[in-house]
C-alpha cells in the first residue's frame, strides 16, 4: 500500500505542477494581450525571450534537487515526514535556478540585453498564474506580501505599470 499511496501523491504534485505552468501560460496570453503596447511585448527579440522562459517555467522542479522535496513537503504520503531542512534546501535550489523570483533577479547585475526586464515579467505572470489558482490577482498577493519583498523602486513602477494594465479596475 505504501507504495501505491507514493504513487497517487507524485501524480497528485505533478497534477497540480501541470495546473500552475498551464497558468503560467494562461497568464502569458493574458499579457500579451493587456500589455500589447508595452515594449516587452512588441519587441520581437523581446517577446521571443519572454516566450522561450513561460516555456520552461518551472522546470527545476521536475529535477533531483526540487522534485521529491516539493512533493514530501505539499503531498506526504502518510508515513512520510517532511523535513524542514529538506524543503528548504529545495527552496534554496529553486530560487537560485530560477530568475522569475525576486530572490534571484534582484541580486544579479543587468545583463547586456535587459533580463532583468524579462525576470520581472516573469514573475508577474508566476504571481498571476498563483492568482488564477487561489482566486487573487498577482497586485492583491504583492500588496499582501510586499513588506518581504525587496525589488528596487523603478521595477516596483513597472511592475505596477503591468497591473494597471492587466487590473484596470484595481486600485493603487
């Protein structure tokens, strides 16, 4: 039984990982449309790039260092016990090996051609796609959480740039 119940728990966590990068996804349409006049998005070079990172959103955590972590601590089979150090390990790795979290993008240096520019949109649409899932929008969970979230003054003007655009009806 033990085995049969790992199973169901690892399709449960790839059910739900499958669910946020369709959101992802979703989230990326959905921006491309509302934002269509922004230079993110008609910029061909930019919009290539942008596409190719909603491509492979996430994919750490299908890897070694993430997947068995992730599913242990938000699908435990129950004989598992998931321990905190290991979690947080992933955590670590995942933060590291993806830009589309401030952790990440904030401490790098700008690259030649503005990723920056694209990690932050990402991470829009990463706060987006967690919106559609749990029935936020991205302002709503970055006005709730943005006392721990550290991004720079001008990149927290565009990313309210971007919620004007996508909330029109939200309020700043």
């Amino acid at each position: 039984m033990k085995a049969l119940e790992i199973i169901s728990k690892t399709r449960a966590y790839l059910d739900y990982l499958e669910e946020h990068v369709l959101n992802v996804q979703k989230a990326w349409k959905e921006l491309q449309d509302k934002c269509s006049d922004m230079v993110i998005i008609y910029d061909d070079f930019n919009f290539i790039r942008l596409d190719t990172l909603v491509k492979s959103h996430d994919i750490s955590k299908l890897g070694e260092y993430e997947f068995v972590q992730y599913r242990r601590k938000f699908f435990p089979a129950s004989t598992e016990i998931a321990e905190p150090e290991e979690f947080a390990g992933a955590w670590d790795h995942h933060k590291n090996k993806n830009p589309h979290h401030w952790e990440n993008w904030t401490k790098t240096e700008e690259g030649l051609f503005g990723e920056k520019c694209l990690h932050c949109v990402t991470m829009v649409l990463d706060w987006m796609a967690m919106g559609y899932k749990f029935g936020d929008t991205a302002q709503a969970y970055y006005e709730k959480n943005k006392s721990n979230i550290d991004i720079p003054a001008d990149w927290e003007e565009f990313i309210y740039e971007i919620f004007s655009k996508v909330y029109p009806s939200c309020t700043l």
